[in-house]
C-alpha cells in the first residue's frame, strides 16, 4: 500500500509519462536563447562505501552550466578577485529556484528507475528520501563559492542549522572531493582513508544521512591531493553552489 502511494506521488511529481513539460530546461538567465532537454535519464552513481552520497555526472549540459554561470555572475557578488564567496538565505533568485528544481527532477527522475520499494525510507537505495524531497522549499539557503588554483576549503560536517539534503553542483573545472568519518581525527588520517569523489563541471552531488552527518568532506588543492585516476588535475578556476534548507529549530545529534 505505502509503496503505491509513492508510486502515486512520483507520478504526481513528473507526470505518467517524461514527455510532459518537465522535458524542457528552464533557462537560468533570460539572456540565454537556447534552451535544453533535461535529461531523462541522468547517470545517478552512488558511492557505496558512503551511505547517502549520491553523484549525477551529468547533471547540467554545457549550454546549462554556461547559463548558470553568467546568471550568478550577472548577480554582481564576484566583481573582484578577492570576493569569493556569497551567501544567500530565505528567497533565493530565479536561477537558484530553477536550479533547486532542475534537482527535483534529476532526483525524480533516477529515483523513478528504482525499485519504488527502496524509495519508503531512509535506506542507502533512496537519492533523497521523499520526506526531504517534498519539503517546501526544498532549498531556502545558497552559498556560492569561487576557488582559485589551489584554493579548496576544509573538512568540514555542514551546521546543524542546516536540515538534512544538501546539494551541490559543480561549474568550470574538476576537482576531487575527499570524504573522511567524523570520528577520524583529522591529524592521523592518511590520504588513504578518505573517499575521493571526483566532481566534474555540471555534475551534482547529494548528500543526506550519514553522508551528511557522519562524514567530514574537503577539497584540499594543495599539489598531490587533486588525483584522479592516478593523474594530477590540471587546476583552473571552479565555481560551485551549494543548497541546503534551514531548520526550523536547530537539531541535535543523538
Ligand atoms: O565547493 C564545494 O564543492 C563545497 C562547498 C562546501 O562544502 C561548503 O560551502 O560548505
């Protein structure tokens, strides 16, 4: 019964069939004439030895990062070098709210080629389980951040002013994410400990539940930690968003 009634509210979300409007990207900025499809069937990965991170590779075409991109930089908030980054709370702009949405969909969208099964509770299986899916707003918080060469930010578990489901997207170049558990301490952790994620541009990480709370993440650009795949990542410049919900009270951790 509780798997039909999800099956029901999936349907409700997209519709019975992807043929329906949710095909068409919203444009980010109104400059932009081109318009693109979202994808129908984004390339959802999980990382299996953290519960809750999820990665979509191909979250955002380059005609959408492009668009993304000039709207944030048409805000205003990055017009010197050393302004790297802003913050936003409450209503956010009409590209962050079409952004939150194009993340609806993608989470939608790959939870519908799931077994409905796995989408009743907070099990490893859910992109985000529907009770954080289905909140209104789904974001009501925004920070961008602007990272030149080796510049990254530190390990780090987000505030607890912050409700579970958080969400970031990548923009302009690669870089590899490193994951660490809280109860490492981070001076006697090797490098062989942490879970790299790689996080190209356009791509869209998910982080709920023990992803969230249980794991510190950083990006650490000093040389010898931007290895992917046994090569260096060449470093340019990388923008990022990031999306979370404000609690309403402050929770605890049991
Ligand atoms: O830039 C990123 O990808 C991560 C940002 C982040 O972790 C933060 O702002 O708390």
């Amino acid at each position: 019964m509780e798997t039909e009634n999800q099956k029901k509210l999936l349907q409700d979300v997209f519709g019975e069939s992807s043929s329906s409007d949710s095909d068409t990207y919203p444009e980010f900025n109104s400059v932009s004439s081109s318009s693109s499809s979202l994808n129908p069937n984004p390339n959802w990965v999980r990382i299996e030895s953290i519960n809750g991170l999820l990665l979509c590779t191909d979250f955002l075409s380059s005609t959408d990062q492009a668009s993304l991109l000039s709207a944030i930089y048409a805000e205003g908030w990055f017009t010197e070098e050393s302004h790297n980054q802003a913050m936003r709370f409450g209503d956010l702009p009409s590209w962050a709210v079409k952004l939150s949405d194009h993340i609806y969909k993608a989470v939608c969208f790959g939870s519908k080629e799931m077994d409905m099964r796995e989408l009743s509770s907070d099990n490893d299986v859910c992109i985000l389980p529907l009770r954080l899916l289905q909140r209104n707003p789904l974001f009501d918080q925004l920070i961008i951040n602007v990272y030149q060469p080796g510049e990254g930010i530190c390990a780090h578990v987000d505030l607890m002013r912050f409700e579970d489901g958080i969400a970031i997207v990548s923009l302009e170049s690669a870089c590899v994410m490193h994951f660490t558990p809280v109860e490492c301490d981070e001076k006697e952790v090797s490098l062989a400990m942490k879970v790299p994620v790689h996080l190209t541009p356009g791509s869209l990480v998910i982080m709920w539940g023990d992803a969230r709370y249980k794991w510190k993440h950083e990006i650490n650009r000093k040389p010898g930690f931007q290895v992917w795949q046994g090569l260096e990542i060449e470093q340019r410049k990388r923008t990022s968003v990031t999306l979370r919900k404000l609690c309403e009270e402050p929770v605890e951790l049991t």
